[in-house]
C-alpha cells in the first residue's frame, strides 16, 4: 500500500477512480453527495436534488489536494482537504490550517486501519498547522478515529442534516484558543 499526497498530474490520472469512488460511496454519506453542490456548503438539509449525481461535489474536490492510498495503483481510499481554509466558523486566527472535506475507503479496504494511516501521513506532512473536519453525528466511525487522533468538538448544528442528525465540527489545534 502507498500512501502519499499527490501531486498535480498524479491528482490528474486518479480523477476517474475518485469519480467511482465518489459514485459508489454517494448514498453512504448523510446527506449523500449528489444532493450536495460543494463540499463545504452550509445548508446540508438533503433536500436540494441535483440532476448530476455526484458531479457537482466532484467538481469541488477536484480543486483541492488529494491524499491517496493506492495498491498496485488501484486507488483503495483517499482524503480530500483544502489548505488555509478560512470562513464564518473557522476564522484567520487558526491559520495555518487544512481542513478535511472528503474521507473515503473503498469498501473492500475497510476495517484495516487504513484510515489510521492515511490521517497519519496527513498530519505528520501538516504537524505545524490546525486540522479542521466536519461530519454527522451518527457517522461512528470517523467520530471514533477523530477522537483517537485528539481531535475536540469545536460545534454542533442540531438537526442540521434531518431530523436527530447534526452537523459536528471539529478541531484538532497546534496551541489553545
Ligand atoms: C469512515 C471510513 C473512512 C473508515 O474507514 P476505515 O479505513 O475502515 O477505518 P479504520 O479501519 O481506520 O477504522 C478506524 C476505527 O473506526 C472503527 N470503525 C470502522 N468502521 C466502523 C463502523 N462502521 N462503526 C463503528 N466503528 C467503526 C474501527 O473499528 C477502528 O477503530 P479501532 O482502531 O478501535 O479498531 C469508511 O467507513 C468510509 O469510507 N465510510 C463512508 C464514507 C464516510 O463516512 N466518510 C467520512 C465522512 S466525513
């Protein structure tokens, strides 16, 4: 397994697995991809329905860095973040920053740590900045790695995602704020 962030023309040979993937993980995510039109949007409430599947959200990620776990140059998971990240919730004061917008494995490499792995090549590349992420309260999985990783609840949108689904934010920092 290789695990590694990608440079521009590599990010460009993987574009088609990362759409597959992206496809095949769509109704995985809460809500899915394909309803969503950017991969940082605020209304997350699931009811606007796109008409390209996950196209619109792929558009988004392509833009961004890449961090890919390949096997045999088969792309099995990868994480998609944006550098320097600044908004209404993540002000200037926590640059230099990444924050995390896409985590995904395929299904067949799930349960192997591979997440672990990838999170720690990201973060060793990135020790001297603050890592922002986000996702829903009943995604047990990431909310697990996340907090084995240190990461603290930064704020919650309640019924953010439907009715009993928040949004979580979180923040794993550099110095306190
Ligand atoms: C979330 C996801 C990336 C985890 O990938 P993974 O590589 O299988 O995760 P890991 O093998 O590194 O597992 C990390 C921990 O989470 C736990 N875990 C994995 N899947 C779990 C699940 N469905 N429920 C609860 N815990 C789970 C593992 O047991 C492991 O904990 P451990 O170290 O105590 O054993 C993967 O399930 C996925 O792609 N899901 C769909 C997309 C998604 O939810 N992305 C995140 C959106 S923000």
């Amino acid at each position: 397994m290789e695990i590694r962030i990608l440079t521009e023309s590599e990010q460009e040979r993987y574009e088609n697995a990362i759409l597959a993937m992206l496809t095949e993980g769509d109704a995985e995510f809460v809500p899915p991809l394909s309803t969503r039109t950017s991969t940082t949007q605020s209304d997350l409430n699931g009811k606007m329905k796109g008409t390209g599947g996950v196209l619109s959200y792929f558009a988004a990620v392509k833009k961004q860095r890449i961090l890919a776990a390949t096997e045999e140059d088969k792309l099995v998971g990868f994480v998609s973040f944006k550098e320097n990240f600044v908004d209404e919730r993540i002000g200037e004061e926590y640059l230099p920053n990444i924050y995390i917008s896409t985590l995904l494995v395929a299904p067949e490499g799930r349960g192997k740590g591979l997440t672990r792995r990838m999170y720690e090549v990201l973060f060793a590349e990135y020790e001297h900045a603050n890592v922002f992420t986000r996702t829903w309260s009943t995604n047990e999985a990431h909310i697990k790695i996340l907090s084995k990783f240190g990461f603290e609840t930064m704020l919650v949108l309640k019924n953010h995602r439907g009715n009993g689904i928040d949004t979580v934010y979180f923040k794993k920092c550099i110095r306190s704020f």
